[in-house]
C-alpha cells in the first residue's frame, strides 16, 4: 500500500459536523492514494461509540459500527451500508474514506443532519413499472402488479397517521422514468419512494437505494482508486444527500427487523427516479420473485401488508428525527 503522507488535511467536515461536547473537537484526515481517509478509532471517539471489542486486528466492532478492512460494507446503527471506497487497513489501524463519513456515518448518527426542522406530509409513491414493461417476472408472479399492490396498502398505512399520499399510477400503465420524479415535483412532495421487486437466481432479501453522492462510486460499480473515472456530475438529487441515506436507513432497517429477510443492506445508485427527485428519495427493492420462498411470501396479502406497515414505519422513524428540534 502507498505509504500515508504524512501532512495532515482537515475534513471538510467542520461547517457540517456536530461539534462534540466530548471526544475530538475536529476530525482529521489524512491523504493517500488520491483520498482523504480518517481513521475509524477517531470516528468512534468523536460519535461516542464506545469500545472496539474486536480481537481482530482487521476488523472494528464498537456499538453501532463494525467495519473491516478491504470490505465495503460496514454495519452502521443494526444495518449494513455499503460505502463508496473500502476500508484501508495501514499501520495496525483501519481508515474510511472522509467522504464515507461525511455521506453515509455522519447522517446516519446524527438522524438525516438537517440544520433547522424538516416538515413531513406529502409523499410521492411509485409503483415501478408498468404497460408493457412487466418488470420481473416468473410463472406465478409478476412485478407490476405485486407492488402497485403494495403501494395502495403503504399509501392505507400512511394516510391513517394523517400523511398526504399520491401514486405515480394507480392502473396499469407505462410512465417514463422522468416522468416519475417530474410527478414528485408536481405534487409538491416531501418525500419520494420508488417500489420495486428484485430478480436474480436465488438471491435473496431486501436492499434499499439511496443516491450517490457527487464525484463516488456507485455500489454496483468497483473501486479502482481515486484517480480513476467517475460520474462528476452532482445531480438534483444530491441536494438532499444528507436526507437521503437516513430515509433509506429508516426504511431498511424497519424491514429487516419486521420481516428477518437477509439485510442486502443500504446501497447507492444513480436511478433516474431517485437521481432526478426534487425531494428525499429511495428506491425499495422489497425481496427477490426469482427466489421461490420469497416469492411465495411476496404472493400473500398478509406479507404485502407487513412489508407496507415496516416501511410506514421507517418513513415516521424518518420524519421524527428531522422534524425535531
């Protein structure tokens, strides 16, 4: 590995970052490979996580964060995160990308990090797919159908706690991917929630998209280094990147612990329904039809209806931690 220069860089966490009443006063970076790095021993000092009670020299576990090195996906707050940059292992310690921080832990432990209260009521949902466009399919099931379903029950759920619910469609029909978010915009929505139904052999469980930041790695997307080739480009969307990772946070973790399917964690994609969203915005991937025991789950109201309920309930976790003073 690249030794680490030895000049120290400040993040430029300062003007976004909680002052700690206890632990660093400022987080430190240092510069290597092309990137800003801080180390994870001073991150957990700073958010008051506790003790590292790992015997394993590449692998942190303090409360509320287990990470390890070379790995991408960190466990934050009960729920698995997968972050732009892995995590670096130099010198006995483990480092994560300042960006990483700044994007993914920060929100995530300060509740969507908003400096003054967010109101919640009017939230955009969108049953993927559509017309001809079937979405994923098999013998018994088929997408479209499954979660314009599921989006008329979570819209039940959350009218009955007094929020203003519209759907991008309520039939059968093909809508464009810009249309989606345009509709949002339209409605004047606070929140946006895009439904969809995975496919692929016998995967299985439940992830949750969030938009990438400006300038990192998409999850699907390998890491090649700092220097190599990205998406520059910071798109509507990434206005609200902060929101973003807390309401996918909320969401996801509601449905893991309502439903114990396999926690395929919080990821990071540029969607055009999430990338163009004039709001906070997710994209649900609710279980796999390609997997025979989800499908049968996902083909019963009564599992549909558990799956609208946990994710009712993580848009209100949502909306209590940014409407509080």
């Amino acid at each position: 590995m690249t030794p680490i220069c030895r000049r120290c860089f400040l993040v430029a966490l300062a003007a976004c970052l909680l002052a700690a009443d206890a632990g660093a006063a400022v987080l430190k970076s240092r510069r290597f490979e092309g990137g800003e790095y801080v180390l994870i021993s001073d991150i957990a000092y700073y958010y008051h996580l506790g003790r590292n009670t790992s015997n394993d020299r590449e692998t942190v576990s303090y409360r509320d964060l287990v990470a390890k090195a070379d790995r991408r996906e960190i466990t934050l707050n009960g729920i698995q995160h997968w972050l732009s940059a892995p995590i670096h292992f130099y010198q006995g310690k483990l480092w994560m990308s300042a960006t990483d921080v700044l994007k993914t832990v920060d929100p995530v432990l300060r509740q969507g990090r908003v400096a003054k209260p967010l109101a919640v009521r009017t939230i955009v949902l969108d049953p993927g797919h559509g017309g001809n466009e079937s979405g994923a399919t098999t013998r018994r099931s088929v997408e479209k159908t499954l979660v314009l379903d599921l989006a008329k029950r979570l819209q039940q759920q959350l009218e009955a706690r007094g929020l203003r619910v519209s759907l991008t469609r309520t039939t059968d029909r093909l809508l464009s991917l810009e249309s989606r978010p345009a509709f949002a915009a339209q409605k004047n929505a606070d929140l946006f929630v895009s439904l969809h139904l995975n496919s692929g052999g016998n995967a299985s469980g439940i992830e949750t998209f969030c938009l990438t930041p400006a300038k990192a790695v998409s999850t699907a997307a390998a890491f090649r280094g700092w220097q190599a080739t990205r998406d520059q480009n910071s798109y509507r969307g990434n206005r609200h990147d902060e929101q973003n990772i807390w309401l996918a946070h909320c969401i996801q973790k509601s449905l893991i612990r309502s439903t114990a399917a396999h926690d395929r964690g919080v990821r990071r994609a540029r969607f055009v329904v999430i990338r163009d969203a004039p709001c906070p915005a997710v994209l649900v991937e609710a279980g796999f039809l390609s997997n025979a025991t989800e499908e049968r789950k996902l083909l019963t109201a009564d599992y549909r209806n558990r799956l609208a309920k946990a994710i009712a309930d993580g848009i209100l976790a949502y909306k209590a931690g940014v409407e509080k003073k």
